[in-house]
C-alpha cells in the first residue's frame, strides 16, 4: 500500500468505509484514499526479522 507516494506497513483499513469505492480504479488513477478510511500505524514495539520483538 502506498500512502503519500511512499510504500507503508502498519497500515489499518476498514473495509466497510471502502464499499463504495472503485478500489481498481482508485489504483489506477493514484487517487489518495488516507483520511477515508485508512490510518497508519506505529507500534512501540520493533519487530525483528525473525518476527520477533525487541523486547523478547
């Protein structure tokens, strides 16, 4: 997913807030979607790349 032109993990979607939406088209047409229904998240913990966290 992208949000403002940059590649984001943590994202979270509702997807009920999207069913109106051309999602196919929205892609297409780089239509910003951030605001609707979509937030980034940050979360205090860094996952390792085994898929851990910092903390274990």
């Amino acid at each position: 997913m992208r949000l403002r032109g940059e590649i984001s993990q943590g994202v979270v979607c509702r997807p009920a807030a999207l069913q109106s939406v051309d999602l196919a088209r929205a892609a297409a047409g780089g239509e910003e979607l951030r605001g609707r229904a979509i937030a980034k998240v940050v979360s205090d913990a860094c996952l390792t790349r085994k898929g851990g966290t910092e903390y274990e």
